[in-house]
C-alpha cells in the first residue's frame, strides 16, 4: 500500500456494510467512499457517497470504479459472491476483497463445505447428500439418525429444517424435492445429525495463506425472546461469549489449527473473511467436570451481518490497511488489535419482520454524545431528505462497555432512543446467556 489516499467501494446495502464504511471512514488512507447501493446510514456517513447500483450489476460496478480511479472494492453479501462478481471485477483488472466463485463455494454449496470439513479434518455433524427425492428417503431409512435437512445453495437463510421424527424430515424433503420450494438451490439436499449444543459465530481474516481470528461472537437467530418463533437474519450479537472463553482451547486445536494448516499449505484459494458457524456440545464426564466439544455448522464466505456490527467497533487496528493487506497476501504482518471491552448489538425490526418488511415510515434518531454507542442503518433510506424505513431489519445499536452487563444495559437504554411506527426489538439480547452462566 502506497503513501497515497486510496478511494474505495463497498457493495451492499444492510447494517454490515455500514458498518464497514463507518469503520474504513476511521482510516487515514481513505480518500473518498463509495457504497452501492448503500442506505440512509452510509448516505449521511462522513466523505462517503452513496452510488445507485445494483449489486448483481457486476458491469456497471466496473464502469463506476474504473472511471471513478476506485482502488479497493469490498464486498458484503453472499449472493454477488456466489455468483462471481470477484472474478468478473478481477478480470476488470480491479484489486476486490473477497473470495471468487470458487471460494464462495463454502458458503453457497452445503455439500461442498461439508466435504470441505471431512478433507481438512474439521469436526462437524454426520452427513449424506442426496440428489433426488427416492435417495433421500432411503438414505433416512438406512440411517435414523438423519434429523436435519439441508438445502445445498443459498436460500435466503430458510433452507435449513431442523426435525424431531422421521415424519418431519420426509415432509422437509417434500419441501425440497416434490414442492420445489428452493427450486435449483435444492437440486441436491445435505442430510445430517441432529447436534445439540450453543452456537458461536467465529469469523477470520484470511488472505490466501494465513488466517487472523474476529472476536467471537453470538447471533440470536430467533425472532422472539427466549429463543423462540421462525429464523431470522440475525436479531442481535454479544461479545465475548463465556462459552468460548471456557472452550477457547478446544476451539483452538480442533477448529482453528486445521484451518490455519489448509490455508499455510495453499491447499484452498481464498481471500476474504471466512465466517465458522461452530456449535458446542457441552458433554459431563465421569468426574463431573464438561467436555466441550466445537463443531462446524457451516461456513459463510463473507462477514456475518449483525456480527459485524459489533466486530467493527471493537476493532482497534485500520481496517483498509487490513483488508488492502489481505488482496496482497500481507495480513501476517498486519496488525490487528481489539479493543477489550464487552459489546451487544440489538436490531430494531419491523414488527412484522421477518414475513414482510417496513416501508416509507419516518424514523427518529435521538441525538446521544456517548462516543460509546452507534447506531447502524440497515433497512433505511433517505427520501425527500427524510430518514424513512426500508427492510425489515431496521437499525442496530450497539454498546461497547467495560463488562458484558455494562454494554446489555448501554445498548437497551440507548434503543429507547430510536422511534418508527411498528418497531419491534429483543428483550433479552446476551441477557439470558450471561444469567445462564452464573
Ligand atoms: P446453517 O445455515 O447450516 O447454519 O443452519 C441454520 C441453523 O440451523 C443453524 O444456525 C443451527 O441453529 C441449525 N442447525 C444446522 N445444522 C444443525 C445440526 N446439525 N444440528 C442442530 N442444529 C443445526
Ligand atoms: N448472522 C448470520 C449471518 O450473517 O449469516
């Protein structure tokens, strides 16, 4: 990276990327941002420009950046990188962050992660795949313990079934394979062991050759408090994780080493951030003490969206200079440090999210001079000037503070702060895990 102030472009539109913009505005090698298509956050951001692109429109993101002299392009969300936008920018003679088709392949094909994970020695569910109706329904007769169902390609987070009997899988597979509700993305189906356990979400840094740990972090899925309702984006994060702090070892040799091994033997081209989904099961021995043991989920090819409403904040390092260093295969002589305070995100929805969304309604912010707290845009758009809902998740406040208890209490009074008509948000963001672990 040159003595040079460098412009870049973020892709996408949800709290992630504003996140990542209002962190690259932090850094004082930016020279002007771009965020296509952006929202009404990034639209008020500090030097950043919010540019009216599509993000499946790979040509006229190229015709933006080479006529606007972009020198870094950041992408956020899954489906432009399953279907090759860095290769399509690379080809433009662009410098991208992010994988190519190929290496989006561990999030947008089950099967293909999970051969992934048996190859390079990584703990995870037992699994089939089956590529047709009559398969499937046999492989579950030979083997009863097949409680999850999986759709291969991405499916707008809903292609996961989650069963209790034998009658649930067959209707899942009716689902995929008779209804064809996740049409091509179900053309073949990932059947698995049923895990029971506490997810975490653990994203890295990754450069081609070397790897560099997020703070881990835990999403809430659910919809409605105490875990419950249908699945959703991400309804808020908490780090640090008290689980992982007691199985950081485990983690350790059993997730993170392998990993690092695939990447120091070259044996998988990829750039970018790699998001492990890990799920723990916590096990007692004879002695009475617990044996933990990490599994990998599933993998995602880009940040985690809300994770990386609090990873932005808690990052202490420049993140151009991170993410400049990881398209040059130069991260493991970056630093990058975290700040070691607590924090929790919790996102306002609409309150009809995630069936539908929110649109056109006006929303108030109220001014806070705690440098602690921001508020990042997700579903908002400027209109006429005015801030008005656009999407069903909203907003996300996050709270960083000295203890886990501090940042819950921060972010909930400063949630308070925030008003659209039908808002609707978690009670109990990091609040049970931290009773949990007393
Ligand atoms: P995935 O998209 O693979 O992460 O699955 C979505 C959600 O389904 C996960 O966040 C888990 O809550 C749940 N899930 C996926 N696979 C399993 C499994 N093998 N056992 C238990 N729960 C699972
Ligand atoms: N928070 C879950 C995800 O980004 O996939």
């Amino acid at each position: 990276m040159s003595g040079d102030k460098i412009d870049v472009m973020v892709i996408g539109s949800g709290g992630r990327e504003h996140a990542i913009c209002w962190k690259l505005v932090q850094s004082p090698k930016l020279g002007k941002l771009y965020c296509a298509p952006g929202n009404g956050g990034t639209a008020t951001l500090e030097r950043t420009v919010n540019v009216d692109l599509k993000v499946s429109d790979f040509a006229g993101i190229a015709k933006f950046a080479k006529e606007n002299s972009v020198g870094l392009i950041v992408i956020g969300p899954d489906n432009p990188l399953a279907d090759g936008i860095v290769d399509y920018l690379q080809s433009q003679g662009l410098r991208v962050f992010g994988p190519t088709q190929q290496g989006a392949m561990l999030e947008s094909s089950k099967a293909f992660a999970k051969e992934f994970m048996v190859k390079h020695k990584l703990p995870t569910a037992r699994f089939l795949v089956a590529e047709d109706h009559q398969t499937a329904l046999s492989l579950l007769k030979a083997n009863p313990w097949i409680r999850v169902v999986k759709a291969d390609g991405l499916a707008l987070g809903k292609g996961v079934f989650v069963c209790d009997n034998d009658a649930e899988v067959e209707a899942a597979l009716e689902i995929m394979f008779g209804e064809r509700r996740f049409g091509d993305a179900a053309k073949q189906v990932v059947l698995e062991e049923r895990l029971q356990g506490e997810e975490i979400s653990l994203l890295f840094f990754c450069d081609g050759t070397h790897i560099t740990a997020m703070p881990a972090c835990q999403d809430h899925k659910r919809r409605f408090d105490g875990d419950r309702g249908p699945n959703t984006g991400g309804m808020g994060v908490y780090s640090p994780v008290p689980l992982y702090m007691n199985c950081a070892t485990e983690i350790e040799n059993e997730v993170i080493k392998p990993l690092r091994q695939v990447f120091a033997d070259k044996a998988f081209d990829f750039k970018g951030v790699i998001y492990a989904g890990l799920l723990v099961v916590c096990e007692q021995n004879p002695d009475g003490s617990v044996a933990y043991k990490p599994n990998v989920l599933e993998f995602n090819a880009r940040f985690g969206d809300p994770e990386t409403q609090v990873i932005m904040p808690l990052l202490r390092s420049d993140l151009l200079q991170i993410l400049w260093n990881c398209t040059d295969g130069t991260l493991s002589s970056t630093p990058v440090q975290w700040s070691t305070e607590a924090a929790c995100c919790v996102v306002a929805c609409a309150d009809s999210y995630p069936e539908s969304s929110s649109s056109g309604k006006a929303i108030v912010i109220g001014t806070s001079n705690n440098q602690s707290v921001s508020v990042f845009h997700a579903g908002t758009k400027l209109s006429d000037g005015k801030l008005v809902t656009a999407g069903g998740r909203v907003l996300a406040v996050t709270a960083l503070a000295g203890t886990s208890e501090e940042s819950v209490a921060l972010a909930y009074e400063s949630i308070l702060k925030i008003k659209f008509e039908g808002m609707d948000y978690r009670k109990d963001i990091g609040r049970r895990k931290l009773a949990a672990c007393r």
